[in-house]
C-alpha cells in the first residue's frame, strides 16, 4: 500500500515537474517579452506567473521533456482564447538574443506585427531542433546569419515582407530538409547560391522582390517537387534554363521583371507550367511554335521583351490559355481566331500583328 502510495506521489511530482516550464526556459521567455512592446496589451499579457506551458499565449511545450518546443505569435487573426476576442495589429522591439537559450524551440513563428525590428540574432542557428522559422511581415533588418545551414531540421524558413540585406547563405544549400523558402519582399542582393538545386524538398522557393543578380542556377532544375518557383522583381540576368520546361511538377514560374536576355526555351512553353510570366525582360527571338493540347495555361504573360516574328500556329492547339498577354513586342502577323474575343490590349503595341480584336489585316 505505501509503496503504491509513493509511487503515486512520485509520479504526480514527476508529471507536474514535466509539465511546468523550465526556469532557464522561463527566464528566456521573460527577457524576449521584455523587448517586445505591444500596445495594445494583447497577446503578451498573458505571460504572467512561473507556468510558461500553460495559458501563455503562443507558447508551447514538449510533453516528454517539458521545455519550451513552440513560440506562435501571429498577428491579425482574431485571439479567441482571451476573455473577448481581440484582434492585435501591432507589436514593436525586437527578438531578444536570450530566445537562443530556449534549446528545445522547434517552431519560431512570429508574424505580421508590422513594428519589430532590428536583426534575426546570430545565435539562432544554436537552436539546432529548429525546424520551422517564419518571421514575416516585419521590419527585421541586418542580414541572415550566414550559419544558417547548421540548422539541419529546418524545413520552413520565411522571412518575406521586412528589410533583411546582405546575401542569401550560401550555407543554405546544406538544409537537405528544406521544403518551402520564401524571402519574398526584403532587400537581398547578391546570386542565388548555385547549388541551390542540391536541396532536393524543396517545393516552394520565392525570392521575388529583392535585389538578386547574377544567372538563374541551372542546379534548380534538378528539384523534382519545385511546385512554385517566384523571382520575379529581381536583377536577374543570362539566359531562362531550358530544364525548366522539363520540371516533374512545376505548376509556377513568374520570372517577370529581371533582365533576363536570349529566347524562350521552347520547353517553357509546352510544359505543365499553369503560371507563366515572363513580362518585363529583354527576351529575344520569336515565340516558339511548341505549344501542345496537353498545355493549360492560366497565366502566360510575355508582355515587354522585344520578342518578334508571328503568334506561332501551335497557339490554338493549346487546350486552355486564361490571361493571355503578348503586347509590348514587336510582333506581326494575324492573330488565330481562337484569340479574336481576347482583349484588345493583349496584343497592342507590337510591330504588325492584325486580325482581330486588332484592325485587319
Ligand atoms: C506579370 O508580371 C508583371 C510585371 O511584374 C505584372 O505587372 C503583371 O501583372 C503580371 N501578370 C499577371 C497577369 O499577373
């Protein structure tokens, strides 16, 4: 019976010391909520008392070992769990270097908050169980930290929509785990690390909206679950690889807005790409003849490159094309009939293309 007993109060002890939160793990906390201002009193007024695991908003713990596994603070969607719902907008600081002392943390999420600032700390790449980083909408500055890719479980990593500079790591390419990369909308230069392409998970990679250069890698052709590859608004230039026509799976190019030069790879255009925009490069040459019943585009954007030469008669062999837009070439020639309900504007501004819904021919 007492050993029954003991056991008993063994176990109760031992369950309630899993569950409560660390105290190195909650001093770490305490001084990320003490950089952080928010405004509104929102989300971080719940980080009261010793128990960081439970009714901490965002917070969450591993069951087995008990430490801190997962910060979750996105703004915008409406907070149920406080007494009324509460839609927080805005929280400035920025994220204290004492987070790296939360060793467990696998999931560092915090969005849209639109004010917080200052740089990703360096030390984040200690967490080395982190296998998802989304610090989006921001005003995160400085760079990435260079090590990143000792981060050997990370699987997400966002950073879209703040101010981040400097180079993508070229230490990314070791983040054999990667399946979504999104640094959409910051202010990075330098190339795409050429090896990119090694990262065979990857299904998401969009870069559009910084100041990258230098050629489009021929490395991430070789990604066989590329769904959506974006590098739009970029310095892009060279020449667009011809295996990107020849991807397994790759549902969305928008390369619009680079300098990128040379022809449309004709694989480009008989592919099982949905999303196509290449508008605003300096393409040349005419537009291949190579498109097939088995395209289905419902984007295909070729609009400012000085493409020239006739719509190619494969063009009406294509089951579906839904925004179509060619104009701002110099083109000639008549337009397929499938095409004479098509706006006007599709196909202005070319050298003598004509036929309908343009003057005859
Ligand atoms: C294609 O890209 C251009 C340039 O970035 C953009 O203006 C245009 O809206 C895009 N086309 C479509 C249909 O989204």
């Amino acid at each position: 019976m007492g050993g029954v007993w003991l056991t008993a109060v063994l176990m109760l002890a031992f369950s309630s010391a899993v569950r409560s939160c660390p105290p190195s793990d909650l001093e770490a906390l305490l001084a990320f909520k003490s950089a952080l201002r928010d405004p509104d009193d929102g989300v971080l007024n719940s980080w009261t008392g010793t128990d960081c695991c439970r009714r901490w908003y965002g917070v969450s713990c591993d069951r087995n070992s008990g430490s801190v596994a997962e910060i979750s603070l996105r703004a915008g969607p409406v907070y149920s769990t406080f007494e009324k719902p509460f839609r927080p907008q805005h929280m400035s600081g920025y994220i204290s270097p004492e987070i790296c002392k939360l060793s467990g943390l696998s999931s560092l999420i915090i969005t849209d908050w639109k004010g917080i600032s200052g740089e990703i700390p360096r030390c984040i790449t200690s967490l080395s169980f982190l296998s998802i980083i989304d610090l989006s909408g921001n005003r995160i500055a400085g760079s990435l930290p260079p090590d990143m890719g000792s981060l050997g479980h990370l699987s997400l990593l966002s950073a879209a929509d703040n101010l981040i500079g400097g180079e993508i790591p070229v230490s990314l390419t070791r983040l054999s785990g990667l399946m979504h990369l999104d640094l959409r909308n910051n202010k990075i230069s330098g190339p795409i690390p050429q090896k990119l392409g090694r990262l065979q998970m990857l299904s998401r990679v969009l870069l559009s909206g910084n100041l990258i250069s230098g050629p489009i890698p021929g490395s991430l052709c070789h990604i066989y679950r590329l769904v959506d590859l974006d590098l739009s608004n970029n310095h892009l230039s060279g020449p667009i690889p011809e295996a990107l026509g020849r991807m397994a799976v790759l549902a969305t190019l928008k390369l619009d807005r680079n300098r990128l030069s040379g022809s449309i790879p004709g694989t480009l255009l008989g592919s099982g790409i949905s999303e196509l925009n290449l508008s605003h490069n300096m393409l040349e040459g005419n537009i291949p003849d190579t498109f097939r019943g088995s395209c289905y585009f419902t984007l295909l954007d070729l609009s400012y490159n000085y493409l020239k030469g006739p719509l190619p008669a494969s063009i009406s062999s294509s089951s579906y094309i839904g925004y179509f837009d060619v104009s701002h070439n110099h083109l000639c020639g008549p337009i397929p009939i499938t095409y004479s309900t098509t706006h006007p504007s599709s196909f202005s501004y070319n050298d003598c293309l004509c036929g309908k819904p343009l003057k005859p021919c």
